[in-house]
C-alpha cells in the first residue's frame, strides 16, 4: 500500500503542475517545484546537514552539485515533455532511462531482452510511422531519461558521502540553482500568489511524501518485491493522466506503456536475482526507483 500510495502521490503532483504552466511556463513551473523541495528538505535536515557540511570535503560538496544539476536537468526536461505530449507517455519514456542502466548492469545477454521490449513498447507508444506524434515532447522525454540515467550514479555517489537524506537536501538546493536562469524570469516576470502557493503544496507532494512512504515500503518489503512494484510507475502516470488531466492513451498507447512496464519490472527481478541470489532477500536501505535500476538509490524528486 504505501508504495502504490507513493507512487500517486508522485504521479498527481506532476498533474497538478501541468495547471502551472500558463501561468509560468514549464521551466518556471519545475524552478518553482525545486526550489521548494530545497527549502522543505533544508528545513527537515537543517541541522544535521550543518554537522556534515563542516566536515564535507570538496568532493562531497562536488557530488552533491552534480546530483543537483542531473536533477534539475530531468525535471525541466519531464515538464517541458508533459507540456507537449501525455503525462503516461513522457513517463513511460522517461522510464527508459533507468531501464537501460539495469540491462547494462545485468552483464547478462539473456537480459536483454527486456531492453527489446522497451524499444518495442516505445515504438507502440510513440508511433513514429503515423507522424502525429510532437516530435519535441518526445525529445524532452529522452533528455529527462538521460538524465534519469546519470542521476541513478550519482545518487549513489551521494549516497557513500551523506547519511540519511542531508545529501538529497544539498543537491536540492544546487538543483534550484542550476534551473534559476531557465525558469526564474518567468516567475519574476508574472508572480502570482496562487501559483507560489500552488507550487508549494505541489513540492510537499514530491518528493516529501513519496519519500516518506518510500521508507515505509522498503522496511516491509523484499527488493525483489519493491522493484516490481515500483516498475508499474509508468502505467500508474498514465491512470492518473487520464483521470486528472482527461489523457485518455488509445490501445496502442496503452500496449506500448504495458511492455514498458513488464521490461522494468523483470529488469528488477533479473537484477534481484543476480545480486542477491534466488530466494535472498533484503531491505533495500534507501528509498528510489530501484525497479528500473535494481541498484539502492534516494528517491528522485522529479516526475
């Protein structure tokens, strides 16, 4: 339950935000969405995060950057792409990103097969053959999965450097930073009291909550089991598209999303399997999107 619980938290926070985005655009809209999300966590670890920048070394300092722009750069670019295409389709492709990391990490030929079953899935999705597809909301959802992919290390690179979520908290505040020149002069140029709170209630619903359940679910559950649950993400973002912002996917669409789904969740299991062993379990100790990437993570903060 809390996993599913997370996931539509997650999943309604992005539809929510799509209401921003005549008022401030998307970039302004993700800037919003991040900087808050800094704030919040900032004020969650203030002062543990102040023990341990004392003794943070410039490397330390260094990942967090980094893990900040990744996630900036996913964000801008997820909420560039649901601008354009469904909120289903631009996470379903965005999912891809993860999903090609696990594959790799597999070291295993036999596994590749759920890479063709994406490429396939995202051909169903995409439909490139028909060329109604916006070729531009598509292209944001590749960048998004980019950088979901690079995120997937650095996050573990932050993770070896920072207990708990201090680590997650820094890069916020570097990932409000590198998005400020993208989305600030819309929000300067048009402020808005509603959009300011909107944005905030939003950055409670990604990533603090998410995150919290998040926990919750990785103290009950084996990582073989939250991996598979945690692969249904993308038809979840389709359910709530359709129900929130009326993106009703045809059957195409909807096999495409489907295929997506079952290539992350047995890149999860094949991953599980191989780490741990048939039949091992374990906690995963940190929360994430461990179905696509079958590695520990934090959880992202984005779509």
């Amino acid at each position: 339950m809390y996993m599913i619980a997370g996931m539509l938290t997650l999943q309604v926070g992005s539809a929510l935000a799509v209401h921003l985005f005549p008022a401030v655009g998307p970039a302004g809209t993700a800037w919003l969405r991040i900087s808050f999300a800094a704030i919040l966590l900032v004020a969650v670890t203030f002062r543990k995060l102040g023990r341990e920048l004392r003794t943070a070394t410039r490397r330390d300092l260094a990942a967090a950057a980094l893990l900040g722009a990744v996630s900036a750069g996913m964000t801008l670019c997820y909420s560039q792409a649901v601008a354009r295409i469904p909120m289903g389709t631009a996470t379903a492709i965005e999912f891809t990103g993860p999903l090609l990391v696990a594959v790799l990490a597999a070291h295993r030929r036999r596994e590749l097969v759920w890479l063709g079953a994406a490429v396939a899935g995202l051909l169903m999705l995409t439909q490139p053959w028909s060329g109604a597809s916006d070729l531009g909301g598509l292209l944001w959802a590749a960048g998004a999965a980019g950088c979901w992919a690079v995120y997937i290390l650095a996050t573990q690179a932050v993770g070896e450097r920072f207990s708990g979520v201090n680590g997650l908290a820094l890069a916020m505040v570097s990932g409000a930073i590198v998005a400020a020149p993208f989305g600030a002069p819309a929000v300067v140029a048009n402020p808005q009291l509603w959009v300011i709170a909107s944005a905030a209630g939003i950055a409670v619903l990604m990533p603090l909550l998410p995150y919290a359940m998040d926990l919750e679910a990785l103290r009950r559950l084996t990582r073989t089991v939250y991996g598979t649950f945690a692969g249904l993400e993308p038809a979840v973002a389709a359910i709530v598209g359709a129900v929130v912002l009326a993106q009703l996917p045809g059957l195409g669409q909807t096999l495409g999303i489907l295929l997506i789904v079952a290539a992350g969740v047995g890149a999860a299991r094949a991953g599980s399997r191989q780490e741990l062993g048939v039949g091992e379990t374990r906690v995963v100790a940190s929360g994430g999107p461990a179905a696509a990437t079958s590695v520990a993570e934090p959880d992202r903060v984005n779509a």
